[in-house]
C-alpha cells in the first residue's frame, strides 16, 4: 500500500513546488510527475496481477525508454516540416537540454503501454468483437501505399494535410506485421477481436489528457500553433487535437512489437511476440547507434527551429536598467523567473523598499513581457528594439502588426505569424484600446 501511495505522494509534491516555482521542479515538472505516473500505473498493476511491469521488463525497460524517444524524435523531425508546436523555457546548457527532453520524450511507450495493460486486466472491452476481416496480397500493398500518402502529402501541403501524419505508421507498419506473422492489429481484425484496437484507442486518450494537463503547467513546455484550430484550447491542445492521441496510441503499439520481434526490445504483456526473429548482435548495435545519432541530429535541429526560448537569463536581458540589473544580482537573481512564485514574492516586497516606483513599474512590465508566453530572452529583446515593451501594449497591436515592426528591426530569426498570435491573443486586453 505505501508503494501505491507513494507515486500520488510524488506528484503531490511535485505539483505544490511547481506552483511555488521552485526549482527544478518548475522547469522540470513535466518529467518528474510522469516519471510518478508511470510508478503509480506499474503498482496498480503488481497490485492486480502480482508483478509490476517495470519487473517483467528488468533492465529492458531503460531499453523501452530508448526506443520511446527515439520514436518521438521521427516526429520531431516531421514538426520540423509542419511547425504545429513549438518549445519554450527549456533549460540552457545543450547536454541538459538534450538530457531532459530524451527523459521526457521516454514516457511516450511506457505512457501508452502501462495504462493499456491496467485497462486490460480491469478488463475493459474484453468482450468486443465484430466482423472478421480479410486481408489480401493487393489490401496489404493498397494499406501500405495509403501510408506512403499519409506520410508524404503533410510534407508537401502541411497546412491542409497534418493530420494524415498520425495515421501514416499504422498504415505502413501494420501490414509488414501482418506478413511477418505478428500478432497485431490486423490480425486481431482478422479473428474479429476489437476489443485491443478499443482499448489502445482509449489509452491513447488517457495519456494524451496526461501528457497535456502536465504539460500545462510546466515551465518548460511545448505550445501548439496547429492551423485552423488554433483558437479553443484545452490546456495548450486544441479540442480537436485530442482526436490525435487514440490513433497515435495504436501507431505506437505497432511499431513496438516490430521491436520485439527483432529482439530489439524488450517482450511483455500483450507485447510478446512468440515467433520473433530477433537481429544479431551487431546488427542490433547497430540500429541502437543509429538511432542514438537520429536522435541527436534531430535534436540538433529541434534546437534550432522548434525551440524558441531558453530560461531567460539577466546577462542575456536588453530591457533592463543597468542599476536595476546589478541590484537584482545582489539578490542573486540569475533568471528573470526567479522574480515568480514563492521566492518571486519576498524578492518583490524587497523591490519595494529598494527601487524608485518609476523603476519597479518597469521591472514588471519588462519582466511581464519577457516571461510571457515563453517569449523570452531572444524575441523579448526583439520585440523591446522594435518599441513593443509590455503585454498591454503588444495586446493592442494585431499579430500582422507585431511581425511586420520585428522584422523592421535587427534580427537572426524572427518567431512566426502562428506564434505571435500566440503571443497577442494571450496578452491581457483590459488595458487595450479600441
């Protein structure tokens, strides 16, 4: 029973230091309450069935993280094409970066994979079944082209055709199981057993809520700029956004028991696979050392495209008053996040007492500015060179507007039209004129 309540004790914890903004719970919160989520899945398993999951798996599991990331990563690169979401306030420094977005990233299978195996011990949807399908030679080719198309025209027209992107493994990767012998999706279909397609739909939805609501609330954390829905949002996901994560569940399921059966990770649950021909062993290094430089060279180029803000450091901060800078550096504030939460408080009742109300009131409003929405060091400068120095006054300005001033101004890259009305809409309209 402790073991069961220690997960929940966790992220109870983890969540009241991160609305205290205390570090690096704040930054980090995303990977420690899934970290603890993922804990709490794997003991309502051994609860229920005997033995945890993380068990059956030993030292595969650090193997199952691996490959979590390293499937996240293809879609990351993907992103880079399609620019549905961006990051923010993710921690400087390019190895911790690296670091703490791999551990973030590795929560996708076990996300997935233990909340589908609880659903399956509580026995939900154990008793679907329907039509028996058949698959021919030409369904299986015909299955596979319509995954080439799903991958290949969200490349090509990304405005029109970025949900494709989610249906495309399952389509490619499904029938190759099928032919191998697998005991997959198709399969299943084939003996008209539905009931493991529903409840991968419903994990899907499950970790999806998960994956938003946590990341909500982190300081670190991704902002979606999808078209055409952009508008109604729960947490940072568009409502219809959430259709995405059933078929995304089922895409993940797919590709890993082709994992398993190369042997290239480990076998458990539903995801053993008994006629697996595994690679040899220097092939299976191989693929592990290819995919460890994907991974890197993909993060390369998040860093340079899809990540759009560090924690913004005081060094790095043009619109602060020299002698207000070095007064906040006897405070030993070294990021303008220091000046939130519980520490932010005490830091502002001293301010108080210290700077002129000429000098405070501007603090707030370059702070404000640079910390909101993730904005940060890079863009809040830029924005402060082209005259636009609060959230009141960027509320005031249409985002064409707000582009159109950066550009005028000295810049290495300018953030895009979806992210500046990010930007606008977001910033406070009780002061803005008609």
């Amino acid at each position: 029973m402790m073991l069961l309540l220690a997960g929940p004790a966790a992220i109870t914890l983890c969540f009241a230091l991160m609305l205290g903004r205390v570090e690096p719970f704040a930054t980090f919160f995303y990977q420690f309450a899934w970290y603890g989520l993922i804990f709490t899945f794997d003991q309502l398993i051994r609860r229920r069935q005997g033995r945890s999951l993380i068990g059956a798996c030993g030292p595969g599991f650090l193997v199952l993280l691996f490959w979590s990331a390293a499937a996240w990563y293809f879609f990351e690169l993907v992103n880079l094409r399609l620019q549905n979401w961006y990051y923010v306030f993710v921690v400087d420094g390019w190895a911790l970066n690296f670091l703490a977005t791999a551990l973030a990233f590795a929560t996708v299978f076990p996300g997935i994979f233990w909340i589908d195996h609880y659903l399956t011990l509580r026995g939900v949807a154990a008793q679907r079944r329907g039509k028996p399908l058949r698959f021919t030679a030409a369904g299986l080719r015909n299955l596979q082209l319509a995954g080439v198309v799903c991958l290949v025209l969200p490349l090509l027209w990304p405005t029109y055709f970025f949900p494709l992107v989610w249906l495309a493994l399952v389509l490619i990767t499904a029938p190759a199981n099928y032919r191998r012998g697998i005991d997959d999706l198709l399969r299943q279909f084939e003996r008209g057993e539905y009931g493991p397609f529903l409840r991968l739909l419903l994990a899907g939805l499950i970790a999806g809520f998960f994956w938003e609501s946590l990341n909500f609330w982190a300081r670190a954390k991704w902002i979606y700029t999808v078209p055409f829905f952009d508008e109604l949002k729960l947490f940072e996901m568009p409502l219809a956004g959430f259709l995405g994560f059933p078929p995304f569940a089922v895409e993940c399921a797919v590709l890993y028991r082709a994992l398993v059966w190369r042997g290239l990770a480990p076998a458990f649950g539903a995801y053993t696979v008994p006629a697996a021909r595994p690679f040899g062993p220097a092939l299976r290094g191989a693929l592990f050392a290819l995919a460890a430089v994907f991974c890197v060279v993909t993060h390369y180029y998040m860093d340079r495209q899809t990540t759009t803000s560090v924690r913004p450091g005081l060094a790095t901060i043009d619109g602060l008053n020299p002698g207000v800078r070095a007064l906040l550096e006897t405070h030993r504030v070294s990021y303008l996040t220091d000046l939130e939460g519980w520490q932010g408080r005490g830091l502002w009742r001293q301010l108080e007492a210290e700077l002129a109300p000429q000098q405070l009131t501007a603090l707030r409003r370059t702070s404000g500015l640079y910390l909101h929405q993730g904005i940060g060091a890079e863009y809040g400068n830029l924005l402060w060179q082209a005259g636009i120095r609060s959230t009141e006054e960027l509320g005031r300005l249409s985002a064409e507007t707000v582009l159109q001033r950066l550009n005028a101004a000295p810049h290495q890259r300018l953030p895009t039209l979806a992210q500046v009305r990010v930007w606008v809409r977001r910033a406070p309209k009780e002061r803005a004129t008609p």
